[in-house]
C-alpha cells in the first residue's frame, strides 16, 4: 500500500509559479512569525559533530537530544538540512515558520529541532508517532535505555497509516513492490502504466529494505524519494531515508514488537523541566487525545503545587512547532532546569544533497521552464532535483530571463523519460533539447 510521492499538479509552464508557492504551502512554511526569537540567544561556539539518531535516556525521562541552530549557505534547501541531519522536512519546516523551503537566504539562522518528547507508550520495540512522523525504537538496560529515531514519512489523508499494535513478521534486502490495484488504477488516470511487478533498482519506492508488517499490506521501508521523509506522502506504510531504513533493518530482529500511535500533544519531563511539544495533525482536533493532555497538565499542577503559565500553554498549542517547549519547572526537583541550545558548524558538504552533472551542448536536455524570476526558477529547479528517482536540473541565464533545464541525460529515451515524469508529477510541459 505504497505509493510514490506526487507534487500537486499544474497544467502549463504559465503556472509554474503558483506550483512553487502550493509546494511550498505544502510542506509547512507558514507565515507565522517569530519562528527565530531563540537564535538570538544562541552562543556562537560551534559544534563540529552532533548526533542525531541514537540517544540514552533514563527512566523517568521522557525528553531526548538539544535543540541546535546552524546558519545556511548559498544553494542550501530545507531538505538537504533536514536530510543530513536526520529530520523529516515538515520537521524543519514547522519549526522555521517562514523560512523558504527551496530557496532559503544565505545567512540564515535556523534551528534544528533534534529534541524530542517521547510517545505516551511502552518503551518496547519500535514505537511510531504518526503526528511528530518519527520513529523511535528502544534497547532497554537497566535504569537507562538507548533510543535509536528516524524520521519517517507516513500516509496520506485518504490512505493513513493504522495505528495499533503489530510486530515485524519478515525483513528482505532489495525487495520486489507488487503494486497494489489501487495505485495501478491511480496511475493509470494519468497515462502511467504501472507494471505488475517493479523489481529491485532505483525505479523501485520501497528502497533497498523493507520490513513486512503483521497488519496485511504494510511496510517499514526505504525510498527511493528522500524528500518525501516528515510528509504524508504514502498510501499508508512507514517510508524512511535510505540510510536510516539500513540502519533500522540491521538492529530490527523478526517479531519485533511495533506500535503505531498517533499524539499529536506531547508532555514530557527532563532535568525537571516539563516540557510541552505539539504537531499540527491534517484532521481535526481530536478532542480525546486533547482532553487526555489538558488532565495531565491538571494532575501535574496539582501535584507539583505550581500554578502553569496557561497563556505560554495557549501559544504552544497555537503555533504547533513540533519542538518541546518548556512551560513549568519543578523547583523541588533537583534538576539541571533547561538546556541550552547550541550553534552547530555548517558540513562542508550535506550528506545526500543531489549533486548536479555539468551541463553539456553534446548530450541530451529538457527544456522545463522560462522564468522572469530568478528565486522562482531556483525553487523550480531545487523541486526537480529533489523528485525521485532524480531528474538533475539547474538555472540557466537567458537573455533577459532564467531557464530551468533538466539534464544532462545520456540519450534520447532518457530524456523522454524525464518529460514523461515531469508530466505525471509535476504537470510540466518540458521540451526536449537535442544535442549540438
């Protein structure tokens, strides 16, 4: 029950910038501000190396990692940040409110949020919020555990991920996707037809690792469209990076218990400091779950004998950033109190980021836009490079306006290939560019 990622539809290059905008609106960048009152706090000491995947936490603990800031370079794009640093991109994007997707400013500080609350569940084999679209998996050891988390991309509106217990019954390097009839059927609406069968290589959505779920029909996978990890982009499996899904295979033995709930109101407690984190859900509000999270808070103020700051509580539940906030902390509780965040080194190089082949007058290219805006072109031509498998496409200056040309392709048919797949994707009318 799987599908690849598809970008809302347009039908002409005249409308190529309305595309850009509804991706955009999409993936999480909203107009709120304020999304980098922190960053002016932030010590300027730089961290070389942070981790983003594995975590030790204690028992009574329920909040892991440090929220980081890193100030982005030319040609930079949330999905290339979100990417090496092990993030899902409505991540990074719900926790930089404004910040451009595709074409970010260079100089632009923006926070990394590798702090999670845990899910209110047992700490045993792989837990999955559907919410916060992460994965955490634990390695109980006495007092303390080791928490292995991945972002995920999860599925959609009509095609959500079940929630509930499961446990892994058969794990396969380089499995084979049986398409399911329904997605056939989908693609089939826009003149994509699917074989019965997609065996193992880069055309193949599930990646090079898959876990089959005890629930019929449903994975634990890779991918072979990275940027579609922190969306709701599946018709209902767990869609990891490729690396990460590599590294969850290897330490997920068969019967592994799984369980999928769906929180998006998070409490948590650390070096006592409650912490409060909430996502935004595409449903409405579910008042059960709200309900459960509003009695905690009760408890919580009771018990600790301190009135809550129930405006800060209102301004977390309002802008939904995904990250955990502070809103109390328990004088009597000996703890460290807050950490602070810290300034993260840019990589010389992010890992995963498309690399882009010279352009060349002797071989193949597509011609996929004329644009009079450079920024409308670059986010044009960032959207293409991030499609999967890959189309390689740059910004090329023409007379008195910008070109988006998609290349080079090694012979024709390639190059037809990609037409055909801007068209199913994207609904661009691209024009092939024969060589010189």
């Amino acid at each position: 029950m799987c599908r690849i990622i598809e970008l809302l539809p347009l039908s002409s290059t005249l409308r190529l910038i309305a595309l850009i905008f509804v991706v955009i609106s999409l993936n999480g960048c909203a107009a709120l501000k304020g999304a980098h009152e922190e960053s002016q706090l932030v010590p300027r000491h730089l961290e070389e190396y942070v981790e983003r995947n594995i975590y030790s936490v204690a028992k009574d603990d329920y909040v892991i990692g440090r929220l980081r800031f890193i100030t982005l370079e030319k040609g930079d794009t949330l999905p290339d940040i979100a990417r090496h640093f092990g993030l899902g991109l409505n991540g990074v994007s719900a926790a930089n409110q404004g910040v451009d997707i595709w074409a970010p400013k260079a100089g632009e500080r923006i926070m990394l949020p590798l702090s999670f609350v845990l899910p209110d569940a047992p700490r045993k084999g792989i837990v999955i919020n559907l919410a916060a679209m992460r994965l955490f998996q634990f390695k109980a050891d006495g007092e303390s555990s080791a928490v292995l988390t991945f972002p995920v991309g999860v599925g959609t509106e009509e095609r959500p991920s079940p929630t509930g217990q499961m446990h892994v019954v058969r794990k396969v390097n380089r499995p084979t996707w049986h398409v399911p009839a329904s997605i056939a059927r989908d693609h089939l609406k826009k003149g994509d037809i699917l074989p019965a069968a997609v065996l193992p290589g880069p055309q193949n959505p599930l990646g090079e690792y898959a876990l089959y779920l005890s629930k019929p029909s449903y994975l634990i996978h890779g991918t072979n469209k990275p940027a579609s990890i922190g969306l709701r982009a599946t018709n209902g499996c767990i869609r990891l990076y490729p690396e990460s899904v590599k590294r969850l295979y290897e330490n997920t033995p068969v019967k592994t218990p799984v369980n999928i709930v769906n929180q998006p109101y998070l409490l948590g407690q650390s070096n006592g400091v409650v912490y409060m984190e909430v996502h935004e859900s595409t449903e409405d509000m579910d008042s059960a779950e709200f309900d459960r999270v509003y009695a905690k808070l009760r408890i919580l103020e009771r018990e600790s004998g301190q009135a809550l700051d129930w405006s800060k509580v209102k301004k977390v539940l309002a802008e939904a950033r995904g990250i955990p906030v502070p809103i109390l902390e328990i004088r009597q509780g000996g703890g460290k109190g807050v950490a602070e965040p810290t300034e993260v080194k840019h990589p010389s190089e992010l890992y995963g980021r498309p690399k882009i082949a010279e352009l060349k007058t002797d071989a193949w290219s597509v011609l996929a836009a004329d644009l009079r805006d450079e920024t409308d072109a670059v986010r044009l031509a960032a959207i293409i490079n991030h499609q999967g498998p890959r189309i390689p496409a740059r910004v090329v200056i023409k007379n008195a306006g910008y070109q988006v040309v998609a290349g080079p392709f090694n012979d024709v048919r390639e190059a037809r290939d990609a037409i055909k797949r801007l068209k199913i994707d994207l609904e661009i009318d691209g024009r092939l560019i024969e060589p010189i």
